[in-house]
C-alpha cells in the first residue's frame, strides 16, 4: 500500500516561493508567517514525500534534484486549482482553464500572436502562458510536464520528445547599412573571418548549432564579441561594433533603417523550427486546439501581415556545401 502524502495548499505555495527566491526569510515575509512555522511546513511536506527538496545553507536555498523535478509539477497544480476555483465563482463561464507553451524567444513573436487572437476570441475565458526561455530550458520544460507543448528547434532526436517540423530557419549575417559587406546579397563564412564577429554564449542552442554545422566541414567561427542573447548582438551591431551570425527570424523586417541582413553560404547552416511534445502525451482539449490554431495560422498566409515566412531551403542550397575558407581546425 502506498503511503499517503498529507499536503495543504499552504505547504504547497511554501516550497514554490522558496524555490523562487532562494530565502526562508523572504518566503516567511512574503506569505506572512513565522520562519519556524515555515520550517514545519516545508519539513511535513518533505516527510509526506519520503525526499528532501531543499539544500540549505547559512546563506541560500537551493533545490535538491527531486525538489527540481518536483517544481514543475506543484505549480502547474496550483494553477489548475486556481483556474478551478476561478471557475465555479464564475458560473456563467462556458470554459476555463490554462495552456502552457514554451517557445524560444525568436518564436514567440513570428508564430504564437496571430494563434493567441484567434483562440481568444473563441475561448476568451482560457489563459495562455508563454514561457520564451532557451532551447534547452524549453525542451526541459515539456519533457517534465511545466508546458503542454513547445516551439523549439532541438528535440528531434530527444528519446521523450515527439518532434513536428513547421519551417527551416537559416543563419545570416547582420551588419550596419554602412558596412563594407552591406552591399554583398551573400557572403561566405571564410570572409567574414576578417571582420570583428559578434556571436551568442556557448550555452545558447544557437551556438552549438553553428559550432556542430561548421565542424563537420572542419571550419570554426573565429569571433570578437560574446553575448548571452540574440537580442544583445544585434544592440552590439546597431552601435557599429561589429558584424553578427544569427537566425533570420531573429532578425529586423526588411527596410530596417540600421541593420541589413545578407545570407551566409559555404556551408549554409539554418536550425529547424518545430512543435514539441511530449512522446505519449495526450494535450488537453485546449491544448490540443490552441495548437490547432497555431498551425492554422502559421500554413495560412496573413493578409495583413508584411513580414514573410522565412522560405525553406531548396534541396540544392541545402547539399551546396563547401568547406573553403574559414579557420581550420588542427
């Protein structure tokens, strides 16, 4: 028989706000309660668990790797409780509940607003939340259960991930209107080697893309300047520091008064854009057409947008890749 895990809410929101800031002493302010009944409650509800969730230290609180797997799944429970109570207030109400998606930052803005107005038009009552986190953090984030459903361009070869394409994404180059290389249509990755390079962190999806790309063809980005974010190069770019390697959906719209983009060739590297799921796992009903809406609206062109869809690659330029030029590895 197994045992019985005795949790109120109380305990519940405990562990999450400790989570979240890291403090038993922020935590007992913020929910009004005393350090020691704080204490007792996160203590009960680990005794119920049978595992300790939090490490403490004289100075932090960190999670523990069953308080890590635990997180995600507390507050998507407290969420759903909350929509239900929100729900019987609201007699009248037709449909409630929430849809979780986790989208990588350059997603969000090129494939979730025209499904979001769509699907809340007809089902006013449900709440989307987006989580635009990282590749890695998006890909965790479905595998564990915290998103219904991501955009994401890692996870076809995940052993827990069911992985749909929607779009090929290439990497360009971005420069200034007044650099030597703005007039160029294409450039090859071995010209820009003498040119000050602004590229994203190693921990970003986007670079060990490129890093894995340019390997196999025994070439390897030469660069000057390293940010965490997309958006941190392009701000670099605009100030006139430099050139920059980034997906095109990353990218300002054409006619942009500052930054010209101009494709990357020898070889062409791009990321593929998906829908990610969890292997085996049923959505929910509003999920489920939230999704449905997404892919809708993505397949059906905007009559009102001006900015098009990035183009998939032919198979020719896909195949016409040349390793010339760029440094070699030794």
């Amino acid at each position: 028989m197994e045992p019985a895990v005795n949790a109120e809410l109380l305990d519940l929101k405990a562990f999450i706000t400790v989570a979240e800031t890291g403090s038993f002493v922020r935590t007992a302010r913020a929910l009004n309660l005393s350090q020691p009944a704080l204490s007792r409650r996160i203590q009960k509800l680990e005794e119920g668990l049978g595992a300790p969730l939090l490490e403490r230290s004289t100075r932090h609180v960190n999670l523990t790797m069953t308080g890590r797997d635990f997180l995600p799944k507390v507050r998507r429970l407290i969420d759903e409780f909350e929509t239900s109570v929100l729900a019987i207030h609201d007699i009248g109400a037709r449909s409630s509940g929430l849809v979780s998606v986790a989208a990588v930052p350059t997603a969000v803005f090129y494939f979730l607003p025209r499904a979001i107005g769509r699907f809340a038009e007809a089902y006013p009552r449900i709440r989307i939340r987006i989580l635009d986190i990282g590749a890695n953090e998006g890909l965790e984030a479905v595998a564990r259960g915290e998103a219904d459903f991501g955009i994401n361009f890692i996870g076809a070869s995940h052993a827990e991930i069911e992985f749909e394409k929607l779009v090929e994404d290439p990497f360009v180059l971005a420069c200034r209107h007044d650099h030597p290389l703005a007039s160029r249509k294409q450039v090859s990755w071995s010209e820009i080697v003498s040119h000050r390079v602004i590229t994203v962190g190693r921990n970003s999806g986007n670079r060990a893309l490129i890093d894995n790309a340019l390997a196999r063809h025994g070439l390897q980005l030469n660069w000057s300047y390293e940010v965490a974010h997309l958006s941190g190069s392009l701000g670099l770019v605009e100030a006139g520091l430099g050139i920059a390697v980034l997906p095109r959906l990353a990218t300002p719209a054409a006619g942009h008064p500052i930054i010209h983009t101009i494709r990357l060739t020898e070889p062409e590297v791009s990321r593929t854009i998906g829908i990610v799921r969890r292997r085996g796992a049923t959505l929910s009903p509003h999920a489920g057409q939230f999704l449905k809406m997404l892919l809708e609206a993505w397949r059906s062109p905007s009559p009102t947008s001006g900015q098009g869809k990035p183009r998939p690659r032919s198979a020719e330029a896909s195949s016409n890749a040349a390793s010339t030029g760029l440094k070699r590895k030794r």
